[in-house]
C-alpha cells in the first residue's frame, strides 16, 4: 500500500507541527477576542 512509502517519524514530526501551529493560532484567536471583548 501508498502507507509504506511513507515515513512513520516524519509523519509522526509532520503531525505534531500541525498541532503546535494549531494550537498557537487557537491561542493568538482566543487572545484575540480577549481583546475585543475586553471593556
């Protein structure tokens, strides 16, 4: 299968980069609407 040619540690790496930059963006949007809610 496709799955073989696939690297298991660099998808592993690719996984865990795209939750840390998903994670950061919900953190900068969540400051965000702190922001804008602020009074």
């Amino acid at each position: 299968g496709w799955l073989r040619k696939l690297d298991p540690g660099y998808d592993v790496m690719q996984t865990l980069q795209t939750l840390l930059l998903r994670a950061d963006w919900a953190k900068d949007l969540s400051y965000t609407i702190d922001g804008l809610m602020a009074p």
